[in-house]
C-alpha cells in the first residue's frame, strides 16, 4: 500500500467520524432542547395543578356535605316514621326521592375521587422526573424545595413524604 492510499483511507475514516460526531451532537442538541421544552412544560403544569386542585377538593367537599346532609334526612325520615310523624307512604316517597340524590352524589363523588386520584399519580410521575435532576445537583436543595412545597400546601402530605424518600434513597446511592 502506498502513502497516497493510506492517506485516503486515513481521510474517509476522519470524514466518517466527522459525521458520527455532527450526528450525535445534533441528536444531543435536540434532546437539550426537547428536555427544556418538557422541563418548562411540567414545571407550569404543575403550577396549574396546584390552582386548580384546591378547586377540585372544594367541589369534593361540598358533595361531601351533601353525601351527610342526604344520610341525615334518611334517618330524620325513618325517625319520623317510627313516631309516627310520616306515613308509610310518605316515608317511602321521600327514601325514594333522598335516596336517589345521594346515590348521584356518591356517583359524582367516587368519580370525582377516582379522576383526582389519576391525575395525583400523574403529577408526581412528572414531578419525580424533574426532581431527578437532582442527582447532578444538590438533593438537599431538593429536600428544601420539596418541604416548602408541602408547607405551602402545594403537595400532600403522602405525596412529599414519597418523593423526600425517593430523594434520601437517591442520597444513599452517591
């Protein structure tokens, strides 16, 4: 083989690589940017959830209320027929009207539970990735944020200790 050639393959190798690299470094780029993007996107989701939650617990407690305000009439209504207050007739009409509101309410209620209980799962699975950054930082901050946040009702009780214990473990684990 001559100098000539050894040079060209030389050169087709470094060419190749050139476009490994420029590959790569364009696919890191994105992924970058695509990390901002969804970073940005959590983090105002997450503040959303934190307005809009306290709505959703409101609307929970007030069919609450309802739910015991129903429960109360029954055993008001069944009181005042053993007494003799309401007849048969009455009684049956009014279990029958009561009872079917509370059976909405517990409808509207369990759903209501069931939905906010998703979307908790769902917000502190993208919560848990962003606090993962945590590993390149510093996890104690982390702690910090994640007890001002739980201080200043932006997440449960449940929730922060699940993720405080998730961040000790990822202490643990350096």
């Amino acid at each position: 083989m001559s100098k000539v050639e050894g040079s060209s393959q030389t050169t087709t190798v470094l060419e190749n690589l050139q476009r490994i690299f420029e590959t790569l470094h364009k696919s890191l780029t994105q992924l970058d940017y695509l990390w901002e993007k969804y970073f940005d996107s959590a983090r105002r989701a997450l503040g959303e959830w934190y307005l809009m939650r306290s709505e959703i617990e409101q609307a929970i407690a007030s069919l609450k209320s309802l739910e015991n305000y129903y429960n109360e009439k029954l055993r008001e209504f069944e009181v005042k027929k053993e007494i003799g207050l309401l007849s048969e007739e009455e009684y049956d009409s009014f279990v029958k009207t009561y009872g079917e509101r509370l059976s909405e309410v517990k409808e509207q209620l369990s759903e209501i539970q069931n939905r906010l209980s998703v979307l908790s799962a769902r917000i502190e699975e993208h919560l848990r990735r962003i606090l993962s950054e945590a590993v390149g930082g510093d996890i104690q901050e982390r702690i910090e944020l994640l007890e001002k946040m739980r201080s200043e009702g932006k997440i449960s009780e449940e929730a922060y200790k699940r993720l405080k214990d998730e961040l000790e473990r990822l202490i643990s684990q350096i």
